[in-house]
C-alpha cells in the first residue's frame, strides 16, 4: 500500500496526514508517541486529492465550522482496535466519554477497560477519530498521543465553557 503524507500547521502545532490514494490513514501531532519514521510515509504530495480534503477539513474543524469529518478513512489494526475507534466516532462532538464508558459502548465491560485504552492510544488518525474524548474515570485527563495539553487544546475548542478549560 503506497502512501503519501503532507505536513500542515494548526493551532497545535504541525500536523503530519497520511493517505493511501483512496483514505486517510494517519494524523499525527508534533512529537505524537506512535508517530511512524518520516520515512516510512512515502512522498511528500500537497496536491494529493485525499491530503488536500483532509487538510481542509481540519481548518475547519480549528476555525469552529466544522463537528464531523468526511474524509475517507482506513484504519489498519486488530478487530478489535477498528470496533473501539469505529466507537470514538460515536462521541458527540464537545462531549467526554470515560475509557468505562467507552469500553461498554463496545460490548467490553469493565474488565476491558485497560484494553480499550490500549487500543485508543493507538489511533493513528488523531482528532478526525477522536480520541481526545475520552478521558478518566475521575474526568481527569489521561493519555493522548500527542500530550495532554494538546487533549486540554482539543476539548476546550470543542467545549469553551469545560470547567478548566485553558489554552495551549
């Protein structure tokens, strides 16, 4: 599978989105813990159809206009990977779900709640499948793959009136 990648600018820093030439398949944040090697992204290609739309949509997800994304996505993970990050897009845009919550929503129960963090961690298309919304059990903010302040940037954006709300 041949991939493509372009770097863009946003208000949390450089965002790397990769696509094969049918989906996006990557958004990874300056720094992002599961990052793969500039490398291994193919090409750099701007005008790429799929990077471009992906681009655009993320601007206007920054700039307030826009809840939902509609590039096409392909993620690449484990049966049970795809179901937790097909479920991230269940949350609500300005909403929070406990990784509890979200390991019921996916028929896991409690006793997978480690694993469904697990699997959310490794998300590799960040805010379009939005992982950010998920958070402790005790509304703290735990892991993000691109830092917890860039989580805190995310969902004060989606929900300015957040008790604790900061910027980045």
């Amino acid at each position: 599978m041949t991939t493509r990648h372009v770097v863009v600018g946003s208000p949390v820093g450089e965002l790397t989105l990769v696509a094969t030439d049918e989906a996006l398949t990557g958004v990874y944040m300056t720094a992002h813990r599961r990052m793969p090697a500039l490398a291994t992204l193919g090409a750099p290609e701007p005008t790429h159809p799929c990077l471009v739309q992906a681009a655009e949509e993320l601007e206007e997800y920054f700039a307030g206009q826009r809840r939902h994304f509609d590039v096409a996505v392909h993620l690449v993970g484990s049966e049970f990977q795809r179901r937790v990050w097909a479920a991230l897009t269940d949350i609500p845009y300005g909403e929070t779900w406990t990784y509890g919550e979200l390991s019921e929503h996916v028929g896991a129960g409690p006793r997978a709640v480690r694993a469904v963090g697990g699997a959310n961690g490794r998300n590799p298309v960040s805010i379009v499948v939005p992982c950010h919304r998920v958070i402790g059990a005790d509304g703290t903010l735990t892991g993000f793959g691109g830092g917890i302040e860039r989580k805190r940037y995310l969902l004060d954006l989606e929900n300015p009136g957040r008790v604790g709300a900061t910027l980045f």
